[in-house]
C-alpha cells in the first residue's frame, strides 16, 4: 500500500490566525510550521501503522518551502512537484489524503476560506459547479484512478470535503470564529485524531471511487476585479468583465484544472 498525503497550512491544527501565515511575522510562521510538520508526523505515523508499505508527502503551500526537514518523520518521502506528478500517474498510489485543508472561497465561516489566491481569485467553478482546492486535488488524482480516503482541517473545510467525496474520513482538528480566527483543539488531541482518523481511513481503499469530472471540462473563474481579469484575458476566452473560461479536453498535470 502506497499513499500520497499533501499538505496546505491554513487548515493545520494551531494555526488559528491570519498573523500566523502572513508574511514578516517569522516567529508566528515558524510556530505554524511546526505545527505543520506534528499534524503530518500524526498521519504518516498512522499510515505506517496500518500497514503502508510507502508514504509520500508533498508541500503544496504556496511556493512549497513550509516543512522542517529535520522535523519530518524519517520513513516519509518528500516529493517535488515533477516526482509527484510522476507517482499520481504511475498506476503504483493506492490512495491520497491532504493534511491542512481549507474552504473554497466564499465559504461563510470557514477559517481563511479561498480558492489559490485571497487576493485575486473569487468564484472558481468546475463544469458549472462552484469548488476548490479540494476538488482540485480530488479531480487530478481521480483521473489516474486513485481515491481520496482522508483529509483534516476546520470544520467548514471537512463539511465541502464529504459533500464532494461522501465517504472521505475527516479529522475537525478546529472551528473558525469568523475568517481569521478559529479556536483549536489542543496538540496532543489533534495528533491522536489525525493518527486515529489517518489509520482508519485505509479501511476505504476500494470503496471509495476516484473523484471524476466529465471531460471536456468547462473552467470557469471569476476574479476580484476586472483589472486582475485583463492579463488572464489575453491568454483565456474572456466570457465577461471578471470571467475568464477554458476547455480542458484531458487532465495531464494538476495546472490543466487551473489557468498558470
């Protein structure tokens, strides 16, 4: 049993403030990025403990430098972006499981809600559907046939989760209180649930379906403002003065659901 877990860190038990992600505030990121590496230490510890042969982690927040290597559990595997790509089309991943998720964007009390950007992004649909990030990852490493069997994050994060994927295993590891703040469960009771729920979750492997979008698919994204809609207009069809749409006729690469 091989298993991919990717991580973002807005969803990361402990992480209960905008300050903690925001740029120039080193001493509040640090402490999110070792909180970070516990919550993920917690899930491959109970991989391995259900029997995985393999656990490979992906740092999928922002530019993919938020892990303390030394902290990371030895028997994990670290992938960049081209050795991930590699394994999710490689027929060899059993299942895959994100660590830290957070809510689509527009997500009425959801701690940090968006979909990539906060700044740009406002509406993001797949097919018609409004998403994010979530089924991003669902639809990408469905098309290669592997399920997605675990997530952990706030509660609103873990509520779109099993609306896409019913079944998924969740760890609430937090509630927010508003956007930017939300109250935590202690270390030690988020680790022993995301071990707990981790471990569980292995029991779905050939139960769960890979998440699957019709193709071609329709991409849609609405932005901000139409000024964030110009530079994406020259390169996109531009439906209206914030839209901007696309046809994915195959799904090779994650950035084949975005507009990079």
């Amino acid at each position: 049993m091989r298993i991919i877990v990717m991580t973002d860190l807005e969803g990361i038990a402990g992480v209960d403030s905008y300050e903690m992600i925001a740029s120039g505030n080193e001493e509040d990121y640090t402490a999110a990025c070792r909180a970070l590496m516990s919550d993920l230490n917690a899930a491959v510890r109970g991989y391995f403990d259900a029997g995985a042969e393999a656990v490979y982690v992906y740092d999928g927040h922002g530019r993919g430098k938020n892990f303390i290597r030394p902290m990371l559990d030895p028997r994990a595997v670290q992938l960049d972006n081209e050795d991930f790509h590699t394994l999710v089309k490689s027929g060899g991943i059993d299942a895959y499981a994100e660590i830290g998720l957070h809510a689509m964007a527009g997500t009425e009390n959801a701690f940090l809600e968006h979909t990539q950007s906060s700044k740009t992004w406002f509406d993001y649909r797949i097919n018609g559907v409004s998403c994010g990030e979530f089924v991003q990852g669902a639809a990408f490493v469905g098309e290669f046939g592997i399920p997605f069997i675990f997530v952990s994050g706030d509660g609103a994060a873990c509520e779109e989760a099993k609306r896409f994927v019913p079944d998924i295993a969740t760890a609430v590891v937090k509630q927010a209180e508003g956007r930017n703040k939300a109250v935590s469960l202690s270390r030690e009771a988020a680790d022993r649930l995301i071990y707990e729920t981790a471990k569980a979750s292995v029991k779905r492997i050939g139960s769960i379906r890979p998440y699957k979008i019709a193709l071609p698919a329709e991409i849609t994204l609405t932005l901000q403002r139409t000024d964030y809609c110009d530079d994406l207009a020259k390169r996109y069809e531009r439906t209206d003065a914030r839209t901007v749409r696309r046809i994915t006729e195959r799904i090779e690469r994650y950035a084949d659901l975005l507009f990079p």
